[in-house]
C-alpha cells in the first residue's frame, strides 16, 4: 500500500512549515474473481469494471477445454459402435444357445457352456450401456 502526504498551507497560520498529514491509502472494497475451470486470462473487460450487472469481464483460454470436449465426443461415438457389435455378438450367442438347449444329443456341459458364453456376452453388453 502506498503512502499519501498531502501538505496544506495557508489558512491563517504564517508561524513555520506547512501543515502536513499522514496516511494510507486503502482501497474501499476488493474483489476476487474465481472460474469453477482453471484457464489463462486471455481477455479483461476494463470498461466493466466497477459496474454489476452482465457481460465478460474476464475471458478464459478455452482450446484445452474444446480439445477435451471433441474427445469425450469421439469416445462417445466408439463406444455407440462397441454397443452395436457387442448386440449383435449377443444375438448371435442367444441363437446359438437355444439351437442346443433342447438337443438330448448334446452334453450338460456343452448346453452350460453355450448359455454362459451368452450370460458373458449379455454383461458385456450391458456394461458398455452403463458407460454410455
């Protein structure tokens, strides 16, 4: 903080040096800004400060954030065509399985085999969904 002296002279008094005070200067209020996203400042609206209301006041470095955006967007798109596939593996599997189910001409290990081959599937498939 800075220091201000002001001198006053006149006012009657002619005996020695001029009047002098004192003090500090402190500013009346202070702001803080925060972002929920951290970012360089690349932009400052100085005609809006000191104002309430709406516009920018301070504008953030966003290419890091668009870049993950486009990311999470192709992630996105991949897994909609693992979730395709693995559909199609499970339909496969299904059809499979109740091919066997009631052949007597099968084991009971091959017909367990053949459905949990589809239950492995069914998880897959459903996992995928709940990332999506």
């Amino acid at each position: 903080m800075g220091k201000l002296v002001v001198a006053l002279v006149g006012g009657g008094l002619t005996i020695g040096a001029p009047l002098q005070f004192q003090g500090q200067v402190v500013p009346f209020q202070r702001w803080t800004l925060r972002s929920d996203v951290a970012g360089k400042v690349v932009e400052v609206n100085l005609s809006a400060e000191g104002q309430r209301g709406k516009g920018v006041i301070v504008a953030l470095d966003r290419r890091d954030e668009e870049i993950k955006l486009q990311n999470l967007l192709r992630q996105r798109e991949l897994l909609r065509q693992k979730i395709q596939l693995q559909q199609k593996v499970v339909a496969r599997k299904l059809e499979l399985y109740n091919r066997i189910k009631d052949l007597k001409s099968k084991s009971k290990l091959e017909k367990e085999q053949r459905f949990f081959d589809y239950s492995g599937a069914k998880a897959t498939l459903l996992n995928l969904q709940q990332r999506l």
